[in-house]
C-alpha cells in the first residue's frame, strides 16, 4: 500500500516520466540499444553510465514491467 502511494507521487511529481518510459518499451527496447544514463548532483557533478542492451537484459525488463510476473 505504502509503495504504491510512493509510486502515485512519484507520477504526480514527474508527469512525463511515465510516458517516456513507456515509449521505451514500446519502441526501443531492442537488441543492440545503448540505454545511457546521466546523474547530476545539485553540485553539478555529473556520473554516466549506459549499457548495451541484449535479449537477456530486454526479458529481465518486460518481467519487471509485467507486476504479475514478479510473484
């Protein structure tokens, strides 16, 4: 219960989270994508990091994406 109310929040704080990740996994979750990831610290740090993804990475993501599966 407590989760899902960090998860409306979460949606409600950041409205345009939820459909980017879902134009992701409509559209560019295939073998050979490069999914990069940028952090930056109020200081202006920045970390990077991205992956290239492979059809294990693209299975662990549509099972987590699927809540039914993590059961």
């Amino acid at each position: 219960m407590q989760l899902q109310q960090r998860i409306q929040t979460f949606q409600q704080d950041h409205p345009k989270f939820v459909p980017f990740i879902m134009a992701i996994k409509d559209n560019a979750l295939q073998e050979g994508t490069v999914l990069g990831v940028t952090v930056t610290t109020p200081d202006g740090r920045k970390i990077e990091s991205n992956i290239k993804l492979t059809a294990n990475d693209i299975e662990t993501i549509k099972m987590m994406s699927d809540p039914g599966a993590m059961s």
